[in-house]
C-alpha cells in the first residue's frame, strides 16, 4: 500500500509538471484528490491492514495529498499568471494608433438661419407658431384677399392635390388660421417658419420648394412706423448693426400698402457692384399692412385693430450672408456643403 501511495504521488506529480492549461489542472486534483479520486480508492483498504500498520499508512496518506496539491496549487498560480499576462498582451492598446473619427450630425443652415430670426422675435414677445403644408384654398388664398380667379394667384404658381387642397405656397395661411381661431378676440404676434412649394423650373435661383418665415402683429393702434423699427431691428439683427433698410412700394393682395425692403450692400457699402446689381440695395422681404378685408374675414374688426405683416426667405438670406450661388444647395443635402456652417 505504502508503493501504491508513492507510486500515485510520484504519477500526480509528474502530470501536474506536465499540465498546460487550468482545466486540466482541475482535471488531475479531482483524479487524484476527489472523493472518487485514486488515493480515496486506496484507503479505502485500509480496514484489511493491521493495528500497526494503520497510522503509518494514514500519515503517509496526508503526506501524499499534501505533497499534490501543494503541487497544484502552484502549478496553479503559475498557469494564472501566465494567463493573465497572455490576456494583458492581447489587449494592449496602441495609444500612438490614430483615433477612429466620430461623425457629429449638426443643424442645416436654413434650421440655423430660422433659430437666429426667432430668437430675436421671441425676445420681442412673438410666438412660434405652424401650420398644415398640406393647406385649404381657402387659408392659402380666399382668407388672404385672393378670391378664385384673382389675378395674383398667378404670382404663386401652384401644386394642387384637388379643387380645394394644395400645397401651401407661402406661411402666409398660418397667420390666416391663427386670426381666424382667435375671431377678433385679442392681440396677436407670432411668427411661422416653414416649407413651401410653388410650380417652379428649378434653377440656381428658383426651387420648387423652399422656406419662408413670416411674421404678424395685430394689436389697437399697430402703425407703419411700427413695422418699419421692426424691419430695421430684423436687418441688423441678421446681417450687422451696420445696414441700412429702405421700404419701396409694392403689392401684395392681403396687405395695403404693401412694401419690399432692401437693406444696403454690405460688399459694396451702398456704392454699387455686382452683388446688388450696382443699386447699393438688396431686395430682402415684402411686407404691408394687414389688408382691413383679412381682418374682417378672420373676425377682427379693422376700425379697431390694424396689424403688420412680413415674409422672408431664410434661403434667400443664407445666399446672401454667406455668398451662397445655387438655391439647389440647401435641399441636395451634400454633407460637404453642409459641414461647412456646423458650430465647431
Ligand atoms: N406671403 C408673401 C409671399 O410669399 C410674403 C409676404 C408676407 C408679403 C407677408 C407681405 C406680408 O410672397
């Protein structure tokens, strides 16, 4: 029995030194040292030796499974670190590798344009408000003093779905249904951006969709002159406190009088070149006064209130602040061209 033991611990041993890997390792304890292992089986018969005998046996027994698992226990360290530092070797990182670029969305130009007129307009108490690009004949014409048939409905080429539905050709009929809800009940001042659609060729000047943002102030006693601190607040708020503004007489069905303004060439300082076709002016946006028939048609009663109204182009005015020359631009959505105006 004595042999066996020896023979067993010098067997284990050698298979530990052997091993290369923890399961393995695992694998020999449980053979040797488990319950159902080798040297259990040979205790087990130690009931047939004798009196003598027994503790000598049992001694050696406990030096047999203390000289194993010492064994393992540092072969077992040992097959630990070496695998831990196998693990640390893979996963060495190469700071000197260059960086993986993250690609930042950031907010269209026109987005852009349109936060920069309503900030200015939210601080002057106007809302934000929109409306259905989807638009009824009635709130894209009638409501604003254009009949069927009228002739300026001419101006607006439009995209029709059925007799009574289009798509809207200008923010105009947000102010309509905005008066309209009210019916003549309190003062109003809200702006309206958004898209609109009109039956054009496109070209580097023409897009058949686009976007506007106009602006409607209706109150007792609203004055030309009103609108005009307005328009000049709005120039200078958008191209520099430098700019001039200048109103010319224009027409509009659902204003009287009807304005455009121009505000002065920044290129030039008003002495003439190409950008503004040697005026000194460039045409901005058209405005007026709310025509008495849209305020009696949304239910307010003109002999009380009168308002202004005004409509730009955020596209027209991206052009122009930052010498864009293709209107196509802002809808192809080439991400090169639209980096270019992305906050840093
Ligand atoms: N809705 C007009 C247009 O699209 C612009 C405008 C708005 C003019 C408000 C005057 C007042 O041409």
């Amino acid at each position: 029995m004595q042999e066996q033991l020896k023979k067993l611990e010098q067997e284990a041993t050698e298979k530990v030194t052997n091993v290369e890997d923890l399961k393995a390792l695992q694998d020999i304890q449980v053979a040797y040292l488990g319950r159902k292992g080798s040297i259990t089986e040979v205790l087990r018969g130690m009931g047939k030796l004798s009196k003598e005998e027994r503790p000598v046996i049992g001694e050696l027994a406990n030096t047999v499974r203390t000289t194993i698992q010492a064994a393992i226990d540092e072969k077992k360290q040992l097959l630990e670190r070496a695998e831990l530092e196998k693990q640390l070797e893979n996963e060495t990182i190469d700071v000197t590798l260059p960086g993986r670029s993250v690609n930042f969305g950031g907010k269209h130009i026109l987005t852009s344009i349109i936060e920069e007129i309503e900030d200015l307009f939210i601080g002057l108490g106007y809302e934000v408000r929109e409306g259905p690009e989807v638009e009824t004949d009635y709130y894209n014409f009638e409501a604003l003093n254009l009949p069927k048939g009228h002739p300026a409905r001419d101006m607006q080429d439009s995209f029709y779905i059925t007799n009574e539905l289009l798509l809207r050709t200008h923010t105009s009929p947000v102010q309509a249904r905005t008066m309209s809800a009210l019916d003549g009940a309190e003062p109003i001042r809200m702006i309206c951006p958004g898209k609109v659609y009109r039956r054009d060729s496109d070209d580097a000047t023409h897009s058949h969709q686009f976007t506007q943002i106009e602006g409607l102030y209706v109150d007792k006693n609203v004055r030309m002159s009103d609108l005009k601190g307005t328009l000049d607040l709005l120039a200078k708020h958008m191209f520099g406190t430098d700019r001039d503004i200048r109103l010319r007489p224009s027409f509009f069905p659902f204003t009287e009088p009807s304005v455009e303004m121009d505000i002065s060439c920044k290129v030039c300082a008003g002495e003439g070149c190409s950008v503004c076709k040697r005026t000194g002016w460039i045409e901005i946006l058209g405005a007026g006064m709310v025509h008495p028939k849209v305020l009696e048609m949304a239910g307010y009663d003109p002999k009380e209130y009168t308002g202004f109204a005004f409509g730009m182009g955020p596209d027209r005015i991206a052009m122009l602040k930052y010498g864009i020359d293709d209107i196509r631009r802002f809808y192809t959505n080439d991400t090169r061209f639209l980096k270019q105006f992305h906050e840093a």
